[in-house]
C-alpha cells in the first residue's frame, strides 16, 4: 500500500504544556501512515522522552523546540532541534534494563527508551544551532496496519 508523504513542522515554546500537542500531531501522522498500534506507541513515547529531555535538562530558558515530522514510502521521520548544550548522546540510555531497574536512582530511562523504541536515532550538536536528534521507524521493521 502507498502512502502519500508528507510533513509537519512545529515550532513550539519550551514548556511541559505542548508534550501532549506534539504526541497528538505525531501519534496523529503516523496513524495517518498505517503505523500498528505497537510501533505509534512507540514512536509516542521515544517523542515524547525527547521533547521532554530538552525541555527539563537542555532548552535554555525562553526558547523554542524545532520539531519536522516526516512520513515517507518508507519511513516515518522525526527531527528535535533544540538550543541546549552538548551532551553525551551515545553513552547515554546504555545500560541493562535488570540492572537499572534494581538500582534506586530515579529516571535515566529516556535516551535508552529512544534507542529502543526507533530503528534508527542520531545525535549531533552544531554550533550555533545547538542539539539536533533525528528519530526514524522503517514501515518494513514495523507492523503496520493495512486500514485507515
């Protein structure tokens, strides 16, 4: 089945209030795209990981998150592009998951839920742009649902 692209772009204050708009556009497109109930959970929640990383540890006060939201033949595609500082992206989020569960420090789950989550997730930092995440689930990796 062909699904037609296209792409949504948001650019939304850097607050806790829009994580449920940006769930609600992306969850949206790709159930637009046929994506299975499994793999939109899953592309939900790695955005929402994000968005609210940047927001509570990144985002300098007052800025704007920069989100591209893409669905192709393919794929379904999402870009963060926030002004925080650079971090550790590639160590972060690795670890095992019995190990961390045991252990009694709170959080540390995004960036492995990211990881996880999506087929393909990289992290580069630019300066004077700052952080940019690209998240990306393959329709061939996914189930996807054949009504919509």
């Amino acid at each position: 089945m062909g699904y037609k692209s296209e792409t949504v772009e948001l650019t939304v204050p850097r607050d806790t209030y829009y994580l449920a708009f940006i769930r609600k556009v992306t969850g949206d497109l790709a159930r637009k795209g046929g994506f299975s109930a499994e793999a939109l959970g899953q592309i939900e929640m790695a955005i929402d990981e994000a968005c609210a990383n940047a927001i509570l540890y990144q985002c300098p006060s007052g800025s704007m998150l920069g989100l591209r939201v893409e669905l192709g033949e393919e794929d379904f595609c999402i870009t963060l592009k926030e002004r925080g500082r650079r971090f550790a992206f590639e160590e972060l989020g690795v670890f095992n998951l019995d190990q961390k569960n045991q252990c009694s420090e709170p959080g540390g789950l995004g960036i492995f839920i990211i990881k996880n989550f999506m087929d393909e997730v990289t992290y580069e930092h630019r300066e004077g742009v700052g952080n940019i995440l690209r998240m990306v689930k393959f329709r061939q990796r996914a189930a996807v649902s054949s009504h919509y």
